[in-house]
C-alpha cells in the first residue's frame, strides 16, 4: 500500500541550501529506491522538509530507503558546508494511505504544498516536485504512477488535463486536517472500516480518536498496543 513519509530539518530549519542540495537529494533517492524496490510516486522537496508518497514490495522498503537516503544526504550537508550534527529531526513519519478514498488527495497535498506555503501561485513554478511528472510536460524517470492516478484517463495528455483539474480545486478543509492528522501521528490514513482492517491484522490501534486524543477506543483496549 503506498505510504504518505515526511522528514523534517532538526528544529524546523533549513536541509537544504542551495539548487545541487536538491539535486544531490533526488538523485540519492531514485538510487535507494531501485536498491530496495520502492515505488515513488510522488514527491516535493521544501527548504526545510521532504514530502514522498512510497510504496514498497516489503514490510522493510521504506525504512531502508530512508535510513540510506537519510545518513547519506547528513554526510553530504556536513562536509560540504564545514558543519557538524544531526540534520533531521528525528526519524521520518509516515502514514499508510487508504489508496480507494485518500491517494489522489495525498498527491494533490504533496505537489500543492509549496502553493500553500506562498512560495508559487501554482505548483508548475516550483522546480523541486513531482508535480512536472504528473501533471505538467516533463518525464521524471523515477516516478511510477499509480494505478488510481493512471485510471483518470486512457492517454497521458488527457490524464494530466483531468490531474490538473484536480490541482486546480482545493482540497476541503477535512481532507486537510486528516492528512495533516495522520501523517504528524504517523497513523493509518482511511476511513473507520479501513482503519479497523489494518489495526486486526496487526493487531494494534492505527487510528487516532479525532475527539480524543491519542488513547485507544474501548473496542480495542486489552488487545491493541499503542503505536
């Protein structure tokens, strides 16, 4: 199932400083990804944070993406600007993705995240996004489409025409809140079935209570641990 993974700078500052960062980053990424066998489907990089949609042909995948890229990218910012210490704040989190009801929406709160931060009034303007793949007229080698997204349309021209009309509508302000919600609890993003689906076969609460914090629902408790 494809997987919603965010990292972000150590106290919210920069990881990246200037274009062949960026560079560096992507090209780490499209290499540890065909090492491990994930799937990117989408991704945009920010002056302080990463956003990657993942799908992985083993339980192992994405961490093992993420540990190589990780180390990898601390090593390349330390010696090329003289620096010393940790770049990210902590590990990475993540958010199974129900693919039926959420994925599009994850692509559209991915590729649409540099428009919500003021930095461009549409995500074509920004270099560092997947977005150019998906829904502009650039071939990105290391993005595979998902299924969901390349059932919009049989051909590519009008399947980035109904992409872009997707982009063009804002996302309601629920979605929001639960893509944000999921991903900052590292939580199963997907409806109440879904949810339950997930915490039965690994036998543990994945959800969260939106009116209660983070405590297990009393259907659960005795059984599920605390992820």
């Amino acid at each position: 199932m494809p997987v919603h993974v965010v990292q972000r700078g150590n106290n919210r500052k920069a990881c990246f400083f200037q274009a062949s960062d960026y560079a560096v980053y992507l090209s780490k990424l499209k290499e540890s990804a065909e090492k491990f066998n994930v799937k990117i489907h989408c991704f945009v990089l920010m002056t302080n944070h990463v956003h990657l949609l993942l799908q992985a042909s083993d339980c192992e995948g994405i961490s093992r993406v993420m540990q190589s890229l990780g180390r990898y990218f601390v090593r390349y910012i330390n010696t090329t600007y003289n620096r010393t210490g940790t770049l990210w704040e902590g590990r990475f989190k993540s958010s199974l993705v129900n693919s039926d009801e959420y994925l599009l929406q994850v692509y559209q709160y991915i590729e649409l995240n540099p428009v919500r931060a003021k930095m461009v009034n549409h995500p074509k303007d920004y270099v560092w996004s997947s977005y150019h793949a998906n829904g502009g007229s650039k071939d990105i080698a290391m993005i595979t489409p998902h299924p969901l997204y390349l059932s919009l349309s049989k051909d590519s021209e009008s399947r980035k025409r109904a992409y872009n009309q997707l982009i063009r509508e804002a996302l309601p302000n629920e979605a929001l809140d639960k893509i944000r919600l999921s991903i900052s609890k590292s939580r199963v993003l997907g409806n109440d079935k879904f949810v339950e689906q997930i915490s039965e076969q690994l036998k543990r609460f994945v959800g969260y209570l939106e009116h209660g914090g983070d405590r297990r629902s009393e259907e659960f408790k005795g059984w599920f641990q605390e992820t």
